[in-house]
C-alpha cells in the first residue's frame, strides 16, 4: 500500500537547516570575495601612502613616469624631459624604486 501521509520535518529543523545555509554562504563569500578585496585595498593605501619624490610609477592607465610632485590628493609626474602630468594618487597602480628594476 502507498503512504498517502509521509511525516512532515519539523519547522524548527527547516529554519535552522535554511539558517545554517546562509552562514555558510556567506562565510565563502567573505573569504573568496570580501577578505582578498580587502586585503589589497589596504596595501594599495599603504602603497600610496609611501610615494616619494624620486620613485618611478606605474598609473592604473599603463603611464610610466617619475615623481616630482606630491600634493594631499595628487602626484605630479614626469613622464619626458619636461613633460608633466598630474595625477589622483588612486590612479598609481605600482611603484618601482631605485634597484627594483
């Protein structure tokens, strides 16, 4: 004979279960996603925050050039005998010093 009545879970169970599903999907999330994010963002600041006059840079849009200039916001860099562009220092994307290359 076929069960026409099969026991239903229990609420609780089901809400914990859907609970217990989204912490862990978060928890990947965070450390697939969010802590890496993260973690380079803060060493780009430090990055930034380490610029000097003298040191060669990278920008984010593939410039090459010297520091001449640091301002709170902005890097004044040169990029020819006598060419210079200012720059919002977000926009450095590396930083090569004196014996790095």
């Amino acid at each position: 004979m076929i069960l026409l009545f099969q026991a239903q879970p229990d609420a609780t169970s089901s809400l914990i279960s859907t609970i217990i599903m989204f912490v862990a999907i978060f928890l990947i999330f965070y450390f697939l996603i969010i802590r890496p994010q993260q973690k380079r963002a803060k060493e780009h600041q430090k990055l930034i925050e380490s610029l000097k006059k003298g040191d060669k840079v990278i920008t984010s849009s593939g410039i090459h050039g010297k520091v001449v200039g640091l301002d709170d916001k902005t890097v004044l860099i040169e990029v020819d005998d006598g060419v210079k562009i200012k720059f919002e220092k977000a926009a450095i994307a590396a930083v090569t010093r004196e014996g790095q290359g």
